[in-house]
C-alpha cells in the first residue's frame, strides 16, 4: 500500500506540474517499486519455510557409572565407559530438526566382584564375578534405532542452542558372563576382594559349578529388546549454512557426551 500510494502522489504531482518527463518517470518507478518488495519478501518467507535433507555421522562416549551400578547391588567393582558410533538422517524446517537416528556401542562392565542387592558374602552368599570381553568370549552391546525432535534457539547466524529428546528401540548384542564364586573366609561386602576373586585371576575364590557340575562362566539372561530414551542439550554450529558441527550432552538411557558433524543437500 505504501508504494500503490507514492505512486498515486508522483502521477498528481506530474499533472499539477505539466511536465510529461516527470509524469512518465513517476509511472515507470512506482510500479517497479511496488512489486520488488512483496518478491523478496515471498522469497526470503519461502527459502525459511522450504525443508531440507541431510545427514550426519556422530561419536558419542556413553557412561555407566560405578555409582548407578550401585543402586542394584551391595558392591560393583566399576562402571564403564564405551564408545559409540552412529548415522542420523535429518530433515530440517527452521530451527526445527526431526532425526531418524541409528547407533551401535559397545557396553562393558569392569571386570571384577559384585555383591547382590541382599546378600552378605559373611553368611557365605556366593558373589557375581563379571569377565571382561577377553575372559568372556563375547563382548557385549546394543544396536539401536531412535526418532530425536531438536529445537535451535539462535544465538548468532554461526551459534545455535540445541535441545530436544526423543525415544525408539534398541537391540541387545553379545553377552554379558559371569563366574558364581563362593568367597574365602575374611572376605565382606564393601571389600571382597582378594577373597571373592576366582583362583585362575590370582584370588581365593572358588567358583560354584552349576547343576550340571559345569564350571564354565553363565550368561545373564538379558531382554534382547529394550526401549531407548533419549533427553539432549548442546550447541550446533553452522561453519556455512548447509554444513553443521553438533556438539551435545544429556541422556541416552545411560549418560553421555559426544558429537557429530553432518551436512544438508537442498
């Protein structure tokens, strides 16, 4: 409307004044003016609401602290820490980005004792001795697939606050074995080592064979499919607008850290 009304006083001021030069500029001006600004206008509206397609590769460091372990037994001899590694498909709308991620890490509990939640190895309980991947024969992770809405709060053309969760699946691999060891005398809950160590690993452990007479370490019997939930706050930078470095932290039903750089097609 601005512009239809500048127009409208140039061609009143070209008539009162009787100049047709004057008269002719006005009509040719207005016109162009009042039709670049809705154009860019619609385009710049356009290329904002217009979706994009990418894809990023990320590495994130997942943790298990011997602290959490704690809260299901009387004594864990450590948590762990693993890494993952992982590709996500994005489409991405404004600030708004939707993830089909999927994501594959291996999660290996320290090798060592651990005490039941109730038991007292003074009472002569028998213990858990957890093995490591090399004493184990298996190595024990998960495969997973998940769908992650993000948010971005802008900081700067270049900076972004980054937030969002999300949840899917995710499928158990390998194993996680174990010795059942009848501990020495001396041994307690909160030191049971080197009393509860199996006698091959240096300790005074003797390992309890099952109702086969077997002494060969069990597998825990493990869902093979559990939910994933996901809560992630972070950064994204945005080196050039179709290029991304996301840098992020939070929960993945275990605690991690991590990041994953990635970048937009159209």
């Amino acid at each position: 409307m601005r512009f239809a009304s500048l127009g409208l006083i140039s061609i009143a001021i070209a008539a009162t004044s009787g100049t047709a030069r004057a008269q002719g500029a006005a009509l040719d001006s207005a016109p162009a003016a009042a039709a670049a600004s809705p154009t860019t206008t619609s385009t710049t509206a356009d290329a904002s609401d217009k979706p994009e397609y990418g894809v990023d590769l990320r590495l994130r460091e997942i943790y298990l602290p011997s602290s959490l372990v704690g809260l299901f037994v009387n004594h864990a001899a450590g948590g762990a820490s693993n890494t993952g590694f992982g590709v996500d498909f994005v489409r991405r709308r404004g600030t708004l980005e939707l993830q089909l991620g999927f994501e594959y890490e291996h999660i290996n509990l320290q090798e060592g004792v651990y005490v039941n939640s109730g038991d007292n190895v003074q009472n002569g309980d028998t213990v858990d001795y957890i093995l490591n991947p090399a004493h184990a024969g298996t190595d024990f992770g998960w495969f997973t697939l998940e769908f992650t809405f993000m948010n971005h709060a802008p900081i700067n053309k270049y900076l972004s606050f980054r937030y969002g969760g999300g949840a899917g699946i995710g499928f158990l691999t390998g194993a996680v074995k174990r010795y059942d060891i009848m501990c020495a005398p001396g041994a307690t809950n909160d030191s049971p080592s080197p009393q509860c160590v199996p006698q091959q690993f240096g300790g005074g452990g003797t390992i309890s064979p099952d109702k086969s007479g077997e002494v060969e370490p069990a597998a825990y019997d493990l869902p093979s499919v559990f939910p994933v939930v996901n809560a992630i706050i972070g950064l994204q930078i945005k080196p050039t607008p179709k290029a991304v470095i996301n840098i992020e932290g939070g929960i993945r039903t275990l605690p991690f850290i991590g990041m994953s750089a990635g970048y937009f097609f159209n």
